[in-house]
C-alpha cells in the first residue's frame, strides 16, 4: 500500500473539507440512541433478537443512498480483523464498547464516512452524524432528517412520557448526544481550561477526551457534550452547547492573541522545536507525538508554518495511533517497534508537503 | 531501595507523612503496599455504571454512605419485566435497561433516579417519531393552534381567530379519523 494511498484512508472524506470555525473546531457531531420496539436490548438480548435486528439493517438499508450520504455499507465486526476494529474505533467509525466482543455488532457506514450507524451497541442503533468544523445544527438537522428516513421502515421504541427508550437511563428522551470535538492549545498551555471546566460540568455539559468516556485529553483536543437528554428539545440542547462552544472559541482566539503579544518568540520557539522533533526524531511516543502535533497546528493557525495542510493534525492523530500504525506495517506492533514506526510515518508524511 | 516491610522487592511506592510536625516515611513494593492498603483496588475499578447503581440504591435512604455499600440492605425485589424478564433487583445492580417494556414495569420507580440523572427532568420535550408518536403531534399541533387561538382571542383579532378556529376543527376531524380507522 503506497503511504499516499493510506493517508487517503486514514483521514475521512468528510474531513478535507473545512468548516466555520475550523481553527478551533475540528469537527461537530451528533449521536442518536434508537431501538426497535420489538426486541429486547443488547444489554440483556442473547442470539435471535439481535440476529433480526442486524439482518433487518442489513437487508433493508446495505447499499442504500440517503440524500449524499451514498453507499451505505454494513461491516460486521466479527468479519473484521482485531487491528482493523482498532481502525475503525480510532477513526471514530465505531465506539470502543462495539468492539468488545458483542453479538451481533456491526455498522453501516456511508462512502464519505459522515454517517455511520452503529447496530447491536449498548442500543439496537446508534446513530452518528458528523460535519467538520463548526456546523451542529446542520448536523442536527440532517441528523434528524436521517432519523426519519430509517424510521419510516423501523417501529422505534418511544414513550409519550419518556420519548424515546434507551437501554441507559442517561440517554433517555432525545436519545441524543451532541458533541464538538475543539483544538484548545493556548487555553490548555495557559491552565485556564482547568478552571472552566467545572463551570461547564455546571451547565450540563460535559468536557472530555478525544476517545470519549474516560479518555485523556491529548493532543490538546477536548471534546464537549451535552449530559442531559431528558426534558430538553434537541433544539435546545443543541443552542446550550453551541453558546458554549461559541464562548470556548472567542476564550482560545484570546489567549492565542495574548500569547502573541506577551511572548511571540517563546511562542515560535515552541512550534518550531515540535516540528524539529516531529522532522526528525526516530522514536516518539503517542502522547509526545500528540503534543508536538498540537503545537504544529497551532503555528499552522497562527501562520508561523506556511505550507502545511491544516487537517495534518486530524490526519497525523489518527495515523499516529497504534491500530493503524499496526495497518500501515501489516503486522503487530510491540509498544516499542510502534514508537519507531510511528516517527517514520510523521518524518515521511511531512516530507511529503515538502516535495508538493 | 527495597521494600521495607518483605526486604525482597524493589519499593515502588513512596510515602511521606507528616503528622503533628514529625515526618515519617514509608517504602513498599507494589504487593506491600497493597496488604497495607495503601492502594485501594476498589476505587480503581469504580465506573459509571456502579456510580449510577449506587444512585439507584440511595433510593429513600439520603445517606451517601449507602452507595458504596452494595445491595446487602437491599430488600427482596418481586417486580420483574414481563417483556425481558429482568428483574428490578438485576435492573438496579446493571443501570440497564433490558426493553422498552422495562420502563412501564418500573415506571413508578423511575422519576427519582431520571431527576438525578437529568436534573430534576422526568418528562421528554423533544422529537417526536412520525410513526411510533401515533397522533402525539397532531395532538400537539392542536394544542398550539388553541394557544394561538387564546393570544388572538385576547387581541381582540377575531377575523383571524376564526381562521385558527377552524384549523383547530380540521384537525380535530382528521385526529378522529386516525382514531376511527384504530378500532
């Protein structure tokens, strides 16, 4: 596999495109919980219930097109190798928990890999939506349209009371998780995320890493989420999100300026240090690979770096993980051989822009 | 340096007290320290779903101590889901739900714990699915127009107040039909 070619497929379709706000918001997605009526939940379903559900997908939806979200495709997890499930996870195809040994698990994913619907999670579906940048009520609104598409063949689980019924108390009502994934190097280096944070726990929403539920936030990458679906129309959960992301980018883009101001030269030393460490280390680890990355982007962002591509930083994040770096060798990967591995690719996949 | 207390292992954790001014320290391996409860496995373990279990159980009880307790208290559950066959006990210990059949089951044991996880929200206000909402939205249409109809009533804007008003009457017609066509 020519490394070009891989590149194309370790970063989305969807992602070359950029989006409002695309300096700091990196991508906007929304997540639907449904379930069939009929069926009991993957929490307690064993074999056949979860057999239907899947086949249902499979024969009702497999090479289907909704408005460009063409191509859907079903790929069953237990059709896929341990390394390409990792893949897919990293790629934020899937979930880590669909990949847990699960009956039945599989995902329907369209061509520009925007959509991807998740079959036998914790719920009989979920359903993913993602725009890049800062777009969360187109994606609501699509996600919403999609809804309603797969509904027309689907009896979903809903409640007058209760909307609709999740297998989690936590997702019940809209079913719906709305999250933006934020680029927040000058809040992070500042320290001042860390006092925001718990004023934004406070709104009922959450902040976290990139991979979701307990994951560290690396790379300066945080990912913001509504808590609460009960009670709330999506509308509305969608506007508290987005007053506090909106909030989020003007705080990044002033501290970005103030670091400017006050400490320009420490500031172009810092970028310039990690790219010499990212053109030219042998062996590099996840996390610093991570932050040196950050720091690329954030000299992209402020033009210290010209000629680089602002999606390196999506791009080389998702490269640089240990499921596919393992796919690029075409083999398993010890942590070790993985550090080495993993300069390589960078060392090359920036030497590529220097040859354009 | 070893472990102080077996002499056989590296130390690995490292400890320094300070207790009315006199300072003290400790050096013990991994498995040391452990024994001696330094390191609480327990806690490491502790995710979500035993945090919301835990909220389940606090049911009646308001002692946060209870959450750490497990279920020992607990009394003999008899109500079981008719759909899935879980049971109210088994429902507390996963924080799961087994079907959709399960929230009329426990429904009334719901709004205390859907107010703790949804802050203070028992009631869904969102999207209502075309088909599986029956005639929930052309219910709720209704209800909209009436509003409406109250606001221009109080306007004093009747020529458009009967125009709503008989809106409101085709779409009554239209929520007795649906009804018609069910029996």
């Amino acid at each position: 596999m020519s490394l070009e070619k891989f590149m194309n497929e370790a970063i989305s379709p969807w992602m070359r495109h950029d989006g409002p706000d695309s300096d700091i918001v990196l991508s906007s997605r929304i997540r639907l919980a449904r379930n069939f009526s009929s069926q009991p939940f993957p929490t307690v379903a064993r074999g056949e219930p979860l057999e239907e559900v899947l086949s249902f997908m499979d024969e009702h939806f497999t090479e289907c097109s909704f408005r460009e979200y063409e191509g859907l495709q079903l790929v069953k997890m237990d059709d896929l190798q341990p390394i390409e499930k990792r893949v897919l996870v990293e790629k934020h195809l899937v979930s880590p928990h669909l990949i847990e040994d699960r009956e039945n698990a599989a995902t329907i994913i369209s061509e520009n890999e925007q959509v991807s619907i998740m079959v036998n999670e914790e719920d009989h579906l979920r359903i993913q939506l993602y725009f890049p940048g800062f777009q969360l009520d187109k994606a609501l609104e699509q996600a919403s349209q999609l809804d309603d598409w797969l509904e027309e063949k689907i009896d979903y689980a809903f409640d007058e009371e209760r909307g609709y019924l999740t297998a989690c108390p936590t997702n019940v009502g809209t079913g719906m998780r709305a999250s933006v994934m934020m680029h927040l190097p000058a809040l992070a280096l500042t320290k001042q995320i860390n006092r925001m944070t718990p004023a934004i726990n406070q709104l009922g929403l959450v902040v976290r890493g990139i991979y979701g539920e307990g994951s560290e936030a690396v790379g300066n990458l945080f990912q913001i989420s509504n808590q609460i679906t009960l009670g709330k129309s999506e509308e509305d959960i969608v506007e508290d999100l987005h007053s506090v992301v909106q909030q989020l980018i003007e705080q990044e883009r002033k501290a970005r300026q103030t670091l400017m101001n006050r400490s320009p030269v420490q500031l172009e030393d810092r970028i310039y240090r990690s790219y010499g460490t990212l053109r030219h280390s042998r062996v590099i680890t996840s996390k610093e690979a991570a932050g040196c990355l950050s720091d690329l982007r954030l000299g992209i962002d402020l033009d210290f770096l010209k000629d680089i591509p602002r999606t390196i930083l999506n791009e080389l994040m998702v490269l640089t993980q240990p499921g596919f770096l393992q796919q690029y060798a075409g083999e398993s990967l010890d942590p070790e051989e993985r550090d080495i591995k993993r300069a390589t690719l960078i060392r090359e996949r920036i030497n590529l822009e220097d040859d354009n | 340096m070893q472990c102080q207390r077996c002499e056989k292992y590296p130390a690995t954790v490292h400890l320094t007290q300070v207790i009315n001014g006199e300072k003290n320290e400790v050096h013990l391996c991994d498995s040391c320290a452990k024994e001696q409860g330094y390191m609480n496995q327990e806690e490491e373990k502790f995710s979500l779903n035993d945090l919301l279990s835990g909220l389940f159980h606090m049911e009646g009880s308001g002692s946060a101590g209870k959450l750490f307790q497990g279920n020992k208290q607990q009394q003999k559950e008899s109500l079981q889901c008719s759909g899935c066959g879980l049971t109210y006990q088994e429902f507390t210990k996963a924080g799961k739900f087994g079907c959709a059949t399960c929230y009329e089951t426990f429904n009334e044991r719901l709004d205390p714990i859907l107010k703790r996880v949804h802050s203070g929200n028992t009631t869904h206000h969102g999207k209502v699915p075309k088909r599986a909402g029956g005639d929930l939205n052309l219910r709720k249409d209704i209800e909209k127009h009436r509003e409406k109809l109250h606001q221009l009533i109080n306007q004093e804007e009747f020529e458009e107040a009967a125009k709503v008003r008989d809106e409101i009457r085709t779409l009554e017609e239209e929520l007795n039909q649906d009804k018609g066509g069910d029996s």
